[in-house]
C-alpha cells in the first residue's frame, strides 16, 4: 500500500477527531451557551448537513485542481473554523462554524478516496478505503476519547484548539507524500456525464441503504454519553473509556473488512446489516447493564463500520464511469445518515421517550435498511463475482 494512503489517513483523522468528539461534549456545550441537549445534538446534525451539501459541490468545483492543492486547501480552512468555534460563545456562531467546517471535511474527503483508489490496483481498492475510513476510527479511538477527556479537564473549547493543533503535521505530511501536479488519471469524462452514471437505480438504492446504515450508527453514538451516564450508570470519567471502546471496535471492524470486502462483499454486508439490527436492539434492553453495554457498544462499532466501509466500496464498484462523483455521492449518503440520526434521537428524547430511544430508533432504523437491502438483491440478480476478480489479471488468479 503506497505512503500517501496512509498519510491520508492521518488527515482523516484529525477531521474525524472533529466530526465525532461532540458526542463526548454535549453535557458541557450545553450547559457553556445555555442550550438544551437536543440542541447541542444538533450540532453534530449540522455537521453532517454540511458535509452533505459539500460533498458533490467541492468535487465539481475541484475536479480540475492539482490534488495536494486541494487537499491542503480544505484542511487550511478546516482548521481556520475551529480557531472561530474555539473563541465564540454564540451557539449560532458555533452552529455556522461546524456546518462551514464540514463544507472543507467534505471536500477533503471527496479528493482523498479518489486519491486513494488511484494509487492501487483494482484488487486493493477496499484495502486503500478501510485505510482512509481507517482514519475516522483511530479518531474514535484516540481523537474522540482524548477531546472528551480534554472537555472534562479544561472544558469543551480545548478539544476544538486540539483539533486545530494536530491537523498541522497532517498538512505537512501531505506536502510531502502527495505529487503536487495534475494528475494523470484526472477525470476525462464531464460532470454531467459522471451525473448521469450515478442516477442509475442500484447506485440510487444502494446510496439509501448506506446512509439509512450511518443514521442508525450516529443516532445513537451521539447520545453516547447520557445514555451511559443516566441508564448505565457510569460516571462521567468514564465516557472516554466508552468512546474508545466505540473506536476499538471501529478499527478492528474497518480492518476486518478492508481484507474481506475485495472478495465477499455481499456476505459482509449482509451479515453486518442484520447483526447491526439486533445489536441495537440488544443494547436498547440491556443498556442498564455494565458489562452487556460495554460489550455491545465494543462489537457495534465494529459492525457499523466494517459495513460502512463496504458500502463505500460498492458505490465506487457501481460507477466505474463516473470517478470524481461517486466519491462525493458516497459522502453525502453517508452523511446524510449522519445528519438525520441525531435529529431523530434528539426528536425521540424530546418526546419523553427516555435516554434508551435513540437506540430503539436505530434499531427501526436498521430495519429499513435491511428492507432496501432486500430490494436491492432483488434488483441485482444472481451474484456476480466481485469486480476486483473480475479485472484481476489471470496470473494472479
């Protein structure tokens, strides 16, 4: 695997670190502007949104630019809005900061995984995305955990100059591994006609099911912390540990299937989706229990994003011809989940329904996406080799 994939998951890292660490923090925002806790949850929302929005936009816009110009150019102003976010004490202010920081998240992310696919064979291509989703999950790990941990310490604007602080030898890092020129392999094709490849149906449902798989993971991840500390009934030192025990399961989950999603992606999609629907179910019922709830959020995060991680390579499996686009399209689906699973938590919690509802909601969630999933193998057919298989050269089968 070549240096440069790996330097960009550091870069993920330190935007994932960002994306995520709210949920370690809602407690303390809330309380800091006066907000309620719905309120400080749609902060996350808002973060998402933007990556949604910025998503298919910052790939058109930088289709024609030089890579390491506009990877560096996105984490510059990534970093600029969490200087702002650090030194406001208006939520609005701080809202607008993380919807405009996700526009630059979005963009970096669209240029990363094409990036990334670029520098390796066919056969490696969910090996170079577990590498990059790779990032979000040592984020979880460590990022999240510490940002937590510096919020109860020092209080919640710490994490965000942290963030800030450990992008820039990520920036570094990138000025030096990534080539600096146009690249040869720049899209050929016009976005309109990258457009008209991504409005096929399989690539339509499959867009849905991700993100219907992302919103069951963010509905209850972002509520984390009360659900733990008010049903679990761990104290509030305790958080980080179960942030990052999230995170462990991130990675070994996102590592897991960057090995098996090359050659056996509708196993592991399929048997992730269904696990992913009793586990948050599990943990809704056994959420009061200690050592049930650690042990589920562990093997839920493994779950979430090993299936994740696959989706994402579908989508570039189904839309060969549209290379720029369907990295943007895989973000914006993922984070239209991301944006729509703490609005329905926080609107569960908002009705009454006590700090177990955000899991039951990913549970109803997960439900539906098994359900698309459904019609998608309906629509798909036989099974079919992997692509990767398929393009593998014959000396190498």
């Amino acid at each position: 695997m070549p240096f440069a994939v790996y330097v960009l998951g550091l870069a993920v890292f330190a935007q994932g670190t960002s994306e995520f660490m709210l949920s370690g923090l809602l407690s303390g925002i809330a309380g800091d502007l006066r907000v309620s806790l719905g309120d400080a949850g749609l902060l996350t929302s808002a973060f998402a949104v933007g990556m949604v929005v910025g998503a298919p936009l910052t790939a058109l816009a930088g289709r024609s630019w030089p890579r390491r110009r506009a990877l560096l150019s996105f984490l510059g102003a990534f970093v600029a809005v969490h200087v702002v976010g650090a030194l406001t004490s208006s939520y609005a202010v701080l809202l607008a900061t993380r919807f405009a920081g996700a526009l630059a998240n979005a963009g970096f992310w669209a240029v990363a995984l094409v990036t990334a696919l670029a520098m390796v064979g066919p056969h490696q291509r969910a090996r170079a995305t577990a590498v990059v989703v790779g990032g979000v999950t040592v984020a979880c790990v460590v990022g999240v955990p510490a940002g937590a941990a510096l919020g109860e310490l020092w209080g919640w604007r710490s994490a965000f100059w942290a963030v800030a602080l450990v992008s820039a030898p990520a920036a570094a890092a990138l000025l030096l591994a990534v080539p600096g020129g146009r690249p040869e392999d720049a899209p050929k094709v016009s976005a309109v006609s990258e457009l008209r490849a991504l409005a096929r149906p399989r690539l339509l449902l499959t867009l849905l099911v991700m993100a219907l798989v992302q919103g069951a993971t963010f509905c209850t991840f972002s509520y984390l912390e009360p659900l733990v500390t008010r049903v679990t009934g761990f104290g509030a030192g305790w958080v980080p540990v179960v942030l990052a025990l999230f995170g462990v399961g991130s990675f070994a989950g996102v590592a897991l299937a960057g090995r098996l999603a090359d050659t056996r992606p509708d196993a592991v999609v399929g048997l992730g989706m269904t696990a992913l629907a009793l586990g948050w179910a599990a943990l809704a019922l056994t959420a009061s229990h200690p050592v049930a709830a650690l042990a589920l959020v562990l093997l839920q995060g493994a779950l979430a994003f090993g299936t994740g991680t696959t989706l994402i390579t579908r989508v570039f499996h189904l839309a060969p011809d549209a290379p720029t686009m369907a990295g943007s399209f895989a973000t914006a689906a993922f984070n239209v989940g991301a944006a729509t699973g703490p609005w329905l938590g926080g609107l569960a919690l908002g009705a009454g329904f006590g700090f177990r509802a955000p899991v039951w909601v990913s549970a109803l969630l997960m439900c539906l996406a098994l359900a698309g999933a459904g019609v998608l193998s309906a629509l798909s057919g036989p099974a079919r080799r992997p692509l990767a298989a398929r393009r593998r050269p014959a000396a190498e089968r």
